[in-house]
C-alpha cells in the first residue's frame, strides 16, 4: 500500500469522481459540535492568513469504473462529508 499527502481540494477535484462509502461504515453521526469546530479551525486558517489546514487523514482505495474514478472510503466518511456539506452551503449561498 503507498500513501501519499495531498490538498484536499485536489482529491475532491474533478466531475468524473465517486466517492463511496461502504456498508460496513458507521453512518454519519457528526454532532453541530464536531461541525462547529471544523468551522471554527477553517475560520482561524483564514484570519491568520495560513496557507493551508491538516484536516486528518482520509484513507480510501481507488478503483475504475467506467468512466467515473471510485473512491472507496476507508477512513475520513464524517470529515470528508462534512466538507462537501459545507462546501455546497457555500455554493448556494454564493
């Protein structure tokens, strides 16, 4: 198995990626605790005009299919959904 460090943004890029979550993976559970510190961690990047954040690490397998590229998510479900829920709020709001 390799590893590698990436910006999270550059993993999520991209039309053609799935990202799946497996059956034997807790559900969503992340309580307005966990999201308000996410946020409040990505608020402090901001105003100390850091250039990046260490969100944790996410562990998934990548696999082909068709023309979609799967993720399978192995570890990182609860901060990798609460991103892409924060990042479609910011969508709309925009």
């Amino acid at each position: 198995m390799n590893g590698n460090a990436q910006k999270l943004i550059k993993y999520m890029d991209g039309a053609s990626k799935r990202f799946v979550i497996p059956v034997y993976q807790r559900n969503y559970d992340w309580k307005m605790e966990h999201c308000k510190q996410l946020y409040d961690d990505l608020v402090k990047v901001i105003r100390q005009n850091r250039k990046s954040h260490f969100f944790g690490s996410i562990v998934s397998v990548q696999s082909e299919s068709g023309t979609m590229e799967e993720f399978l998510i192995i570890d990182g479900q609860q901060r990798l959904t609460t991103v892409s829920l924060l990042l479609l709020a910011v969508h709309h709001l925009l």
